[in-house]
C-alpha cells in the first residue's frame, strides 16, 4: 500500500470514527481500529488531534467535490440536482456530512478549525447560486441565500431521519421539496 492510500485510507477511517462516534472518541487509537492498521499509524501521518481534524476537513471537500453535480438544464434540473445533493446526504455521502456537521462544532470552539470549515460552506454557497443562474432563474444574492440555507437547515433532519419530522419538512420526497422550495423562492414557474 503506497502513503498516499495509506493516508487516505486513514481520512477515511477517521470520518467514519468521527462520524460514528462524535469528536469524543474521535483517537489516534480509534482511527487505526476502523482503517485496520497497526497501533501508533494514524499518530505518525497526524500527529496531533488538530492535525486529524485538518486531515477530515481536507478530505471532506475532496469527497464533497467527488459528488457528480451536473449543470442544471433548467428550473426541473437544478430541482432534480438539489433532490440528488440531499439524496446522497441521507444515503452515500452519510458520514462525510456527520462528520462535516461535528467539525462545525469543532470550529465553534477551535478557531484555527474555522476557516477550514468556512470554506467549504462558502463554496457551497457559490456552487449553488451559480447553479441557480444556470438554470436560468433571476438570481439575487438573498435569493441565492435562501435556497442554500434551506439545503443546509435540510440536512440535519435528514441526518435523523425521524419520519414525522421529514414528512412535516416535505423532506419525505426530496424532488418535491427541491421545485416546492424554488417555487417558494422565485415563484411558480412561467
């Protein structure tokens, strides 16, 4: 196994530690159990537990890039790409978003983890708009806001998958919740 898929290999365990088990038990110990290697490994590629916490950061914008977002033909294809965004966040991209959620916690309370965490929230920000500008909408910085913030206040819920409260959101059909919140926004289409 070469270092940088040994390095991977790490990130990865330690999302799904982070993930699975919150950043308390979040260890150098832990991550070596869930990637399947030899005790003292993960201390050696990162050090510290702030070198940990950069190494998922870093390794959550490359997942997050990963996710195949197709330019939107349309209002019916940006709606049809936020149902796919928040579909892979209850599905696949699970523990890239609960770990990506308790490095925001993280950043609450460890400034130097802010920035990290800030940019990939801003490219989040300008990926949708610019999506929403693909798709030919008329787009304004407040409007381009509130359907990310939207997506965002989603994923949580989705996270819990608590059935009454994703029925209550409308997040129990994605793709209706993704034309219902475009409607909200810039009104039904012409």
């Amino acid at each position: 196994m070469g270092n940088q898929e040994r390095r991977d290999r790490l990130r990865d365990a330690a999302i799904e530690v982070l993930a699975e088990q919150g950043g308390r038990g979040l260890t150098h110990r832990a991550v070596d159990g869930a990637a399947g290697v030899p005790p003292g490994t993960a201390k050696n590629y990162f050090p510290t537990r702030q070198a940990l916490l950069r190494a998922i950061a870093e390794r959550c914008v490359e997942l997050y890039r990963e996710i195949p977002t197709p330019a939107p033909l349309g209002r019916d294809g940006l709606a049809g790409m936020m149902a796919a965004l928040l579909s892979d966040v209850a599905g696949p991209g699970r523990n890239r978003m609960l770990a990506y959620l308790e490095l925001q916690a993280e950043a609450s309370r460890s400034p130097w983890l802010a920035p990290l965490v800030d940019s990939i929230a801003a490219a989040d920000f300008a990926a949708i708009e610019q999506a929403q500008r693909s798709a030919g909408l008329p787009v304004t910085r407040q409007r381009a806001a509130a359907v990310t913030l939207a997506l965002h206040a989603a994923i949580p819920h989705l996270l819990a998958g608590g059935s009454s409260t994703l029925a209550a959101a409308g997040l129990d059909d994605l793709n209706r919740f993704a034309r219902d919140l475009l409607e909200s926004v810039y009104g039904p289409p012409e």
